[in-house]
C-alpha cells in the first residue's frame, strides 16, 4: 500500500438499510425525505455515511437512531454496491441491510436534522430515490423473498408465534402469489423450520388457530 498514493483519497462508506413491514397484506418498505443536498426533498431508504471511528453495525443503528428515532430494529447485511459514480460528493461504497418489523409497534420520527418527512411505501408505488437506492432496494426485495425461510428476520416480526393464516399472508404478501390453505400448511411444515406450541388463538374473528413459532435451527428451504 502506498499512503500517498492519490487514489486512496476522497472515499467513503455509506450504510443503507432496507426496513420492510406488512400492512394488511401489503408489503411496505419505509422511506424518509431528505432535508439537504445532494438529492434535498427525494425520498430515500434510511442511511447515511459511515464515520471513520465505528463499525459498520454500529453506523447503521446510529443512523436508524438519528433518522427515525429507532434503536431497537434488527438488521443484518445482505449486498455491496460499488457503483463508481453511485454519488455526487465522492466515491462512496454503499453496505446494504435488511430487517422487518411490526410498524404499529413503532413510533417513527417524521422530522429530524437531516430528514423533513418519513412513511412506508407500498413496494409497487416506489418513486424515484436519492443515489442509487432504487436499485438498493430491488435487491433488496430480492433477498427478502429467498429469506422468507430463514427463521432471522420473519421470528423478529412475529416473537410470540402466529397462526398458519398470519404467516401465509406474509408469504403471499411478500411473494405476490397466492398459496391453497391446505397445501400451504402441508408445505411449510414439511421444510421442518415451525413448530407447534400447544397454544390457540383466534385469527380474524374465525375459530381458534394453532399458534406457531420458528425453530431455532435455521433451514434454506424453498416454499
């Protein structure tokens, strides 16, 4: 390594985090509008730069903490984005995180120093966003759905179990397909990554459900 070599200077790492809810059967990624420039007024994933004296995990909860006054949102890396020109200031590599959450159990900040809005997109009605994060995201939904098997992110939306109805409807919402009750039900205990817990819950208003919950061994099955 040479040190004063030129093109080590002028670089920078941002931390991108794709935060996902369902909404009534809706997947929804949240958004905040930005206050300064670049990109002022374009909506963005939450994020931001990485400062020089902190791990990356540990830029990316500030970051959340700063933006939508959050501390409690379990992420974890899923993709690098490289892009040369990706922004306007300087070079800057971009560490992209996923997480999912239960948005009504959320207080979500609308104004912060650097953010003037906040919401959560349905994943069809995107609009244009600052950088790259366009392309952040779809790759993030990407992964989202060959994750749905793997017990990190969908045991962080449902801690205390769900019926075979909840979590069919994340599956559909997040897969945009619809799934036979019955074949569904034989499917996802055959990837052997649920469980019973001897518990009964009523869902929407209809009978009482067996409540399920995530193994913790985790499985890389396909539905």
């Amino acid at each position: 390594m040479e040190v004063n070599n030129p093109k080590y200077n002028n670089q920078g790492i941002h931390v991108i985090s794709t935060i996902f809810t369902i909404d009534k059967g809706v997947t929804k990624v949240l958004l905040i509008k930005r206050k300064n420039n670049p990109y002022k007024d374009y909506w963005a994933l939450v994020g931001g730069a990485l400062y020089n004296d902190e791990l990356l995990i540990d830029g990316m909860k500030r970051e959340i903490k700063e933006k939508i006054g959050i501390d409690n949102i379990y992420v974890e890396q899923f993709g690098l984005f490289d892009k040369i020109d990706r922004s306007l200031l300087k070079r800057m590599i971009a560490v992209g995180y996923i997480g999912i959450v239960d948005k009504d159990k959320l207080e979500i900040l609308k104004d912060t120093l650097k953010t003037s809005d906040s919401d959560w997109y349905p994943i069809d009605m995107i609009p244009t966003l600052a950088y790259d994060h366009n392309i952040i995201l779809n790759e993030a939904i990407d992964v989202l759905k060959k994750r749905l098997n793997e017990t990190d992110l969908l045991s962080n939306l449902y801690p205390n179990g769900f019926t075979m109805p909840e979590i069919q409807k994340i599956y559909e919402s997040i897969l945009d397909v619809k799934f036979d009750r019955r074949n569904f039900r034989k499917k996802l205990l055959s990837l052997d990554i649920i469980e019973e817990t001897n518990k009964v819950e009523k869902f929407d208003g209809n009978k009482p459900a067996k409540i399920y919950k995530f193994k913790d061994n985790k499985k890389k099955n396909v539905l």
